[in-house]
C-alpha cells in the first residue's frame, strides 16, 4: 500500500486503514511499539510485560525462592501519616 505523510497539529503523521489496524485487534487507544530499523519503521503490538508475572512468581515460590524483605516497612514520615491517602 503506497500513502503520504501528513501534517498532523505540530507532527507528522501516517493514516493506516482500519483492516491493518483489525489485524492486530489494535483500535484507536491501542498501545504500540515503534522501532527504527535499516530497511523501515516497524510498528506492533504492545503487550503487557507483566502478563505472565503471576505463574513466574508461583513457579519461583516453588522452586524455593522467596520473596525479598520488605525494606520500608516500619518507615513512615509525617507525609505518610497526615497526607498520604490509601
């Protein structure tokens, strides 16, 4: 497919049509990624980096490791106890 750059506020930008987008179930507040390579711009899916975090956390428990200390527990500051809303 051959398009144009086009002035977009005080950017540049490409218009993709709405079949490349549904090929990667993206829509208009998908996030993406954008990398410069020799040949192009590539663009794909963002994923989620912590996906999978919780099943590395259960295979890490099982396999002996256990969580770091807590380093800040027991330490509050005046900040904490009459500003900070949980």
């Amino acid at each position: 497919m051959k398009t144009s750059v086009k002035k977009i506020g005080n950017s540049k930008g490409v218009i993709l049509p709405p079949s490349f987008l549904a090929q990667f179930n993206l829509d208009k507040d998908s996030d993406i990624n954008i990398e410069i390579k020799p040949e192009g711009i590539l663009i794909t899916p963002s994923t989620n980096p912590r996906e999978n975090w919780e099943a590395a956390f259960q295979e890490a428990f099982e396999q002996g490791d256990e969580p770091e200390s807590d380093y800040f527990r027991g330490i509050t500051n005046e900040f904490d106890e009459t500003e900070w809303t949980w």
